[in-house]
C-alpha cells in the first residue's frame, strides 16, 4: 500500500495505481505522458533506441569461421544471422564492434582436401587415383575439380606429384573461400577481417604462446606430448598442446589465435560456435585465464536447424542429392525471410525452419506480416499525400495529440515505447531473437489500429494526430528491422 501511494503521487505520469491481488500492482501510463513520449520518439528518430551501454569498448565478434573445405551448411547460415545482428545490437547500444571470420585452413582437414580435390581432377584429366580414407568424396569436390579443370586443362597432368598437389590445393582453397565469401555477403553478413590460421603458424605465434606456457610453469611434457595444466583452471583435465609427432593441435593455436586478438586491443571476446563445439568451452576459458586474461572471454553455442517443407523433415538436396547449403536455402527463401526465420528462437533452442511457411505470402508467415505492416503504412502515407493531406514530419504540438486517447492507439504508443527497453535487454542478454518476437508483436498491434480506425478522416485535427502515430510506428519498425538487416518494403 506505501508503494501504491507513493507512485499515485506522480500525477502526470500515471493514469491509475491499483492493488491486483496479493504481490503485484498494476499501473496505467496518463495519456499526456504517452503523448510526450511519442513526441520524444519523433524527435529520436534513427536513433531511438540507441544506448551508450559500451562506451566505446572494442569487442571482437568472431562467428561462423567455417572450415575452407566446401560449402555453408543452413547451421553455419543461423550461425551467420545470429553473429550479424547481434554485432548490431552492440554496436547500437554504444560498443566498437569488429565482425570476424577465422579461416581454419591449416592442418589435416585441409590436407585431406587437396588431396581429394587433386585425385577428383586426376580422375577428369584421365589419370589414375585413390581418394584419401578419411578424404572427402562429396558432389562439391568434383564441382571444384571441374572448376580447375576449366581454368587449368590438364596442364598438371604431368606435374611433379608434390607441387600438383599443392598448386591445385592452393588453387581451390581459394576458390571455396571466395565462395564462402560471395555467399556470406549475399546473405547481408560483412565482415571485418578474415583472419587466417596459417598466419598463426607461419609467423611463430603459435610456438611463442606455448614457450610462453612453459616459462610461466603451465605447460609439461608427459607420454611423449607436450600438455597445458588447464585443469588448474577448471577444465576437466589437462589438454594436449605438442603431439608426440611434433605437431602443434588445433588448440594450441586456438590459444595463440585469442592471444592474438587480446594484442590488437580487443577488450572482450565473443566466439559464437557450433553445438559440436560445446565441449571445447572449458578449455578455452581455462587458456584466457592462464593468458592473464579472465573474463575477457564469451563463447556462444549455437545450436543447429531442423529444416522442413510443409511440415516433413528435408534432409537432402534437390540439387546434388546431399545436404542442403546455406546459398541453396538463401535462393528458394530469399535474405530476408532466411534472417528472420533463423531468429525467431534463442540461440540455446534448435530452429525449425519451415521452407514452404518461409515463402507463403500471407498473414501466417511472421516475415511477411512484418514486412507487410511497413508497406501497410508506406500505403497509407501515399494516399494520403495522393488526397492532398499535409504530413508534417516536424514535431507537433503536444496539445494536438490529445485527439489519440482510443484504445488502440494507446495499446500501439505502449507498444512502440517497448521498443527501447528491449534493445538495451536484448543486447545485455545476447538475445537478437528478441527483436523478431518484438517486430511481430509490433506489427500485430499497427494492424489491429488500423482495423478499427481509419486514419485519413473528415476531422483534419485528428487526420493529423493520427498520421503522426502512424509516422512513429514507421520509424520504430524501420529502426527494428534494420538491425535484424531485414528490408522495410514500400510495396508487397
């Protein structure tokens, strides 16, 4: 009850305080303050909904960082979606955000390429071939070797067997990776850098982060290998550093990669990774703590796509028989309904993303119901401008929006002022699915006004006030959609 009085002392601001059962109280926001804060929403513009959370702090986002060996699975593509609007919403809430992609392309998968890329081109060249074991036979590979084969003829058919291997090894990393790119920036997702892991290890920053480990007494050499003391630091146990064959493991240079970032001045650290990679967690916070760096670090476990068509699991490709790529998912769905179908759950749920739902033009697909709200208003400002009524985009007078008290149009205002909270939130909580749940809800409340309120009247004062509330709901939905990197169409 002192709780209740005290908030009906801020007369102005709220309309009504009451007692709803025991625990909660319920209060209604005055309509004079809705009123101002629509106006101060006009006067925001772009940028409503903006904070200074980071104050300038640099964070490097590291997200997809797909092996070089073919193409983007629909995982990588969630992957890629979830990474880009969440550097979105940092860089939105005040943080300097770099986009990263980290180039896997050294060791024995990458081996295991060229050498199934070289004995797919022997094969078109006319030549004997044996595929590797554990190499890769998939419809990509000959697509590759074809792609050499159109370029090169059969000018290493005679090569020196070393130097064809690694010419045409070169030749199509550089190939796929280019492909990976041009997929990536098709999808709207750019990045910063493409660091490479060769770079690591060609410039000695490999073997200088684990004589680093050594001097400081965190790494020792047991059963022929060389192993960091991780479980000083809560890994489960120790973790190999040196194989006995001399070779560095993928997490030594994982080490020397994050050291790195720490030295280009990055203050925080966000990897989003695979649901494969899950336990690979403890290992690398345990390596940042032994860096001198605690803290620094967070890993996002993405989880992976249940890809359907009207409902049935799709396992395979109409195209090549195997898996469905992300570049084949972008053609049959488009940019826009791929980004939001992959956001419509928290990045710890799978997704299932419904192929046919993706593409339906109709009020049962969220996308296009979004997207339809924003050509819905860009339809109503046309006609309005075709009746020759002024849209004065210049602030209003306070007094004359005291026309807007109906219902709906308060319930739309509220759900507009929603808008900023849920920015600040969603990127304090790396939750960017928020934004898709939010533009649906918003969209929902813009055509529940507009079914019950025609906004081009016979009363040009509340024509006016209504066309205002109409003007906020544009810039509201155009700035919730431009960070999820999704277009807000004039026309549907």
């Amino acid at each position: 009850r002192a709780l209740v009085a005290h908030l009906r002392d801020h007369e102005g601001i709220l309309e009504r305080v009451e007692i709803a059962g025991p625990g909660f109280i319920n209060f209604t926001l005055s309509g004079d303050c809705i009123r101002e804060e629509l106006l101060r929403l006009a006067e925001a513009g772009d940028d409503y909904g903006r904070w200074d959370l980071g104050e300038g702090r640099k964070v490097m986002l590291e997200f997809v960082s797909a092996n070089p060996l073919g193409p983007l699975h629909i995982g990588h593509g969630r992957w890629a979606a979830l990474g880009d609007v969440l550097a979105n919403l940092l860089s939105f809430t005040g943080h300097a955000v770099s986009r990263e992609f980290y180039v896997n392309d050294y060791g024995r998968q990458m081996e295991l390429f060229t050498r199934s890329v070289e004995a797919a081109y022997l094969e078109m060249v006319g030549e004997p071939s044996t595929f590797p074991e554990d190499g890769y036979r998939g419809a990509y590979i000959y697509d590759i070797a074809r792609g050499l084969f159109e370029s090169c003829g059969d000018s290493y058919r005679e090569a020196d067997p070393e130097e064809r291997r690694n010419l045409l090894g070169e030749l199509a990393y550089r190939q796929v990776l280019a492909h990976l790119k041009q997929t990536l920036e098709a999808s709207g997702v750019h990045f910063d850098t493409w660091f490479s892991e060769r770079q690591l290890h060609e410039s000695g920053e490999v073997k200088r982060v684990i004589a680093f480990l050594q001097e400081a007494g965190l790494a020792y050499e047991s059963e022929g290998a060389l192993w960091m003391a991780t479980s000083r630091f809560g890994d489960d146990k120790d973790r190999v550093l040196i194989r006995g064959n001399e070779s560095p493991t993928y997490f030594a240079a994982d080490i020397a990669y994050h050291h790195n970032k720490l030295e280009r001045g990055f203050e925080h650290l966000i990897d989003i990774w695979g649901a494969d990679h899950h336990g690979y967690v403890k290992r690398m916070i345990a390596a940042m703590e032994a860096l001198g760096s605690p803290g620094r670090l967070e890993i996002i476990i993405g989880q992976m796509v249940n890809l359907k068509s009207g409902g049935q699991p799709v396992r395979m490709s109409k195209r090549s028989g195997e898996m469905v790529t992300f570049e084949e998912l972008l053609e049959d769905v488009g940019v826009d309904a791929a980004r939001f179908f992959f956001l419509m759950r928290g990045q710890d749920s799978a997704v299932d993303f419904d192929i046919e739902l993706a593409k339906e033009q109709s009020q049962s697909n969220p996308v296009y119901y979004v997207q339809y709200a924003h050509a819905r208003i860009s339809s109503i400002l046309r006609y309005a401008r075709e009746q020759g009524v002024p849209i004065d985009e210049t602030l209003p007078e306070r007094s004359s929006l005291e026309l807007l008290e109906e219902e709906e149009e308060m319930d739309l205002a509220r759900k507009l002022f929603e808008f900023e909270e849920l920015v600040r939130d969603a990127a304090v909580d790396r939750a960017p699915h928020r934004l898709t749940h939010y533009a649906h809800e918003m969209a929902a409340s813009f055509h529940f006004f507009y079914t019950k309120h025609r906004v081009i009247t016979d009363d040009a004062a509340l024509t006016r006030a209504r066309l205002f509330l109409v003007l906020c709901s544009r810039q509201v939905l155009r700035n919730c959609l431009k960070l999820l990197g999704i277009n807000a169409p004039e026309n549907m």
